[in-house]
C-alpha cells in the first residue's frame, strides 16, 4: 500500500525580462484609446455636448442598463439553478440551449422583432386570421430592454453555473439543523456565496447593455451608442462625438474597477467541499415547470429569432425577390475572425505568463489595464482610434492591420481569463524539471509549458472569433472602404428595410457563431 505524498507547493519562477518586455509591448496599443478618451475628457470637449443632451442621454442608458441587468439576473439565476441544483432531466441539453442565444447579436435579435411585426410581419399574419389587426413596429425602450434582456441571460447563466456547482452544502445543512427554513437560507447563505459571480454576471450584462449599438439604433431608443454615432455620422465637426465617447467611456471603466474591488473583498474563503450538495428533487409537476420555464426562454431567445429569419428568407425567395447570397462577406467575416483570434492567442501568452507565474503590482496594473478597455463601449474605443489614427498614426486609417489590431485589444481579456486558468493548472515544478534536464527556457516552454495551456487558448480563441463575428460599432468605423461584413450587411439591410437580405444574412451569421460556442460551452460547463 503506497503512500500519500503531499502535493508540491507552487514555487515562484525566477523573473524573465523577455516576458515582461513582450507583456508591455503588447499593451502598449491598449494605451491609445484609453489616452484618447481621457484627453477628451481633461480637455473640455465634453462641453461641447449641452447638459440637457448629456442628463437625457444618462437617463435613458441608466434605464436600459438597470432593467435588463436585474431582469437578466433573475431568468439567468434560475436557470442556473435549475441546471446545476436540481434533478431536472436533460440537464446537459438544457445547458446547450440556454446559452446558445450567446451567438444571436442583438442587432439580429431586433431584426427578428421587425419582422416579426408590421403590416407584412409573421405575428400580424397570426393576429390577422385570429380577428385582430396587425402589430406596428415596436420602437423605444421596452423592444430594446426585451432584444437586450433574453440575448444577456447566458451571460448570467455562464457566470452562475460554476459557482451554483461548487457551492459548500456543510453550510446549508448547518443552517437547516439550526431551525432554518428554505427562504432564510436561501438568503443568508445561499446568496452572499454567489455573490461574486452575481456581481460578476451583472457587470458583463451592464457593460454590453451599455456598449450595444445594434439594437438601440435599429428600435430608435436614444443611448449613448446612438447619439455617438449620430454625430459622427451627420457632422463635420467631430468633438461633440468624441465628448459622448469619453463620458460612456468613464462610466464603464469605472464600473469595471468597482467590481474588481468588491470581488476582492468578497472572497468566502472555505474549504473545498469533499462532496457535492445532493440535488434538489422536483417531482413530476416540479420538472414540468421547469423545462416549461426553460422551454419558454429558449423559444423566445433562440427559435423564434431562427423561426423569423427563416421565414422571411422563404417568403422572398418564393415571391421571386432576388436575394444575392452573402458569400463574400461570409468570407472577410471568418477571415478577420480568425486573424484576430490568432493575434489574440499569440498577444495573450505573455500576459498570461507575467500575471500568473510572475504575477506583483505590475501584472495586476496591466491585468487591470486590459479590463479596463474591455469595458470601454466599442464604439468609444473605435471613435478613439479613430482620432488617434487620423492624428499620429494616418498611415493606419482605414486599414484591416488597425481593425484587427482594435479588435484584439477590446477582445484580449476574454481569451486572458481561459489561458490563466490553464496555466494557473500546471505546477512549476515540470517547468523546473524539464530546465533540470538540459532544455532552455524557450523550449521548455513550447514543449511543456504550451501544450498543457492549450486548452485554455482554444476555448479563449473560440470566444474572440465569436465576439468578432458579432461585433458591429467599430466594424462599421474602422472598416476599410468597401469592407463589409456579415454583421454589416444584417445592419445595413434591416436599416433600410430589406428583411429577406437581412434574413439570409442572419441565419449564415448564428450558423457560423455555433461553432466556437459549442468550444467554449465544453469548456467551461460541460466537464
């Protein structure tokens, strides 16, 4: 009988200059915009925005904001817990379909409301042979906070569902044994341990609530997005433009530097459990209702989006209208994603390298440096680098080295988080072993180091290829003349009206999106 020997404790690495010297090379060109907006901000270009336009405008992105992150939060909880505390049948398939509508872009979701709607819409026909009349175009607040609420549940539902796993059951049991009823424990010490990945779940929904685009434009609900493009677009004079980036900007660097904090003092420091919590049992009715609640947000996120688009697809193509398929813009939308996920995994190594085996308060400033950005509304950060192109850098405007290079600074944070966790698994006790045989530091690294983070990579560059299929404000300012993406072409052809276009474009974009989201699903919830 052998015996057990205990577990080496994870020893620092020597400090390697190279990795901190490619570190800050790469976030050096996060610097740009982020120098931008703070210009725009310490300058007085916000002044050129009146202060009834600025207090509308924060009025309004403060409603959409709170009202979808809360309701977000509400449908995602419970879907977490319905995957991961229960005993409800088919809990792999329903974690499949609930975070599939990640792959729906909003601006595809408010196509599929248009066309849903209208004298020519699918619910106004059904409404028709039922008696009634036909349903106007929904526009303003409530079609923009129920596109943006059922797209934004998966990020809940993605946050929670690791945390509702891992969850202590010794704490509840103590608590029931000392004469607690369901609720009370429910709220005494059920919540404050998921409140970090709440808070989490709410600051990701928040952020692209406040960073959409797409939806707020083509529902007509004014936001900052909205306004920022507007001006841009409709004059000469581009500070007023700039001003409403800057200000969006701040608010959500600061929202993200907030939540950095609090999850810093929010750390439930408690043994790992030996055991899983037993699953809560339903019954029959109780299962009922629970795959009738996921039936029905599934439905309503993900069918009904494809059962619209399809259909409207088929209606042209029946009625002879002349639908040019979007080959090529299938073509330059996998090919930038692709460029950028790859630039992604290659910028990333370093940074994932000095923030997890050299990690001080270097790493932490360039960990937060990158966040930080990444909280930035897209569309704050392309007007930024717009500026900063036109002035320092003109040989870059308009060109697909910027887009790409943009795309990966806003993106960098979601493939961070996947290879720290990879490389945080492997101890650097088989790096110290393979340098003890001979090898040097840089074949140690591809031959040990990089094979055992490579998962992390994969599912990390699955998710920057998906965000960039998706992504649609600085796409549209950064573009090269005559660039056009799948995103584009959805935007463009629902603005003026073309469905049937908009439709087959629509369906080719979430076609394409399914793939890396099933990697990244694998990857981080079904184990």
């Amino acid at each position: 009988m052998g015996v057990a020997r205990p577990v080496p404790r994870l020893r620092a690495l020597p400090p390697n200059t190279w990795w901190w010297v490619l570190a800050g090379v790469v976030m050096l060109p996060a610097a740009a915009p982020l120098g931008v907006l703070a210009y725009g901000l310490v300058s007085g270009v916000v002044t050129t925005v009146p202060v009834g336009r600025l207090l509308e405008l924060a009025a309004n992105t403060g409603a959409l904001a709170g009202a979808v992150t809360a309701t977000s939060l509400i449908i995602g909880g419970a879907s977490a817990w319905l995957v991961s505390r229960t005993d409800l049948p088919g809990k792999r398939l329903a974690t499949v379909l609930v975070i599939t509508p990640f792959a729906v872009p909003s601006f595809v979701g408010a196509l599929t409301l248009l066309g849903a709607t209208g004298a020519d819409g699918i619910l106004s026909a059904v409404f028709t042979w039922l008696g009634g009349g036909a349903i106007g175009y929904p526009s303003g607040f409530w079609a923009a906070w129920l596109v943006l609420s059922l797209i934004s549940v998966p990020l809940v539902h993605l946050a929670v569902t690791p945390a509702m796993h891992s969850l202590n059951p010794s704490l509840e049991e103590a608590a029931r044994g000392l004469g607690a009823g369901r609720l009370k424990v429910f709220w005494t010490v059920t919540l404050p341990q998921l409140r970090p990945s709440l808070t989490a779940g709410a600051l990701l929904v928040g952020l692209y609530t406040l960073s959409d685009f797409g939806a707020v434009s083509l529902l007509r609900y004014d936001t900052f997005t909205r306004a920022i493009y507007l001006e841009y677009a409709g004059r000469i004079d581009r500070r007023p433009a700039l001003g409403l980036a800057a200000v969006l900007a701040a608010v959500a660097v600061i929202l993200v530097w907030v939540e950095r904090s609090t999850r810093a003092k929010g750390v439930w420091f408690t043994a790992r459990p030996r055991r899983t919590a037993p699953p809560v049992r339903l019954g029959r009715f109780g299962k009922v209702i629970g795959w009738g609640f996921l039936g029905s947000l599934v439905t309503l996120s993900l069918l009904i989006p494809i059962a619209v688009l399809s259909a409207w697809m088929l209606r042209g193509l029946l009625s002879g209208t002349l639908v040019d398929a979007p080959w090529a813009e299938v073509g330059r939308s996998i090919w930038v994603a692709v460029l950028a996920a790859s630039v992604a995994a290659l910028a990333v190594t370093p940074l994932a390298m000095v923030t997890t085996r050299y990690r001080n308060r270097w790493a932490g400033l360039l960990e937060g440096g990158a966040w930080s950005l990444y909280g930035v509304p897209h569309i704050a950060t392309g007007m930024a680098m717009i500026v900063f192109s036109l002035r320092l850098a003109r040989p870059l405007y308009q060109t697909l080295a910027l887009l790409i290079g943009v795309y990966v600074i806003m993106f960098l944070p979601q493939i961070l988080g996947p290879s720290r966790d990879s490389l945080g698994r492997v101890s650097p006790s088989m790096e110290e072993a393979s340098r003890s045989l001979g090898r040097s530091p840089a074949r140690t690294f591809m031959t040990v180091t990089l094979p055992l983070m490579a998962p992390g990579l994969l599912s990390g560059a699955a998710l920057v290829f998906l965000t960039t299929l998706r992504e649609l404000p600085a796409t549209l300012l950064l573009r090269p003349a005559g660039f056009e993406t799948l995103a584009i072409r959805v935007w463009s052809a629902t603005g003026e009206g073309f469905y049937t276009q908009g439709a087959v474009a629509g369906l080719l974009l979430l076609l394409i999106a399914a793939l890396p989201l099933a990697v990244v699903a694998r990857h981080e919830l079904i184990r």
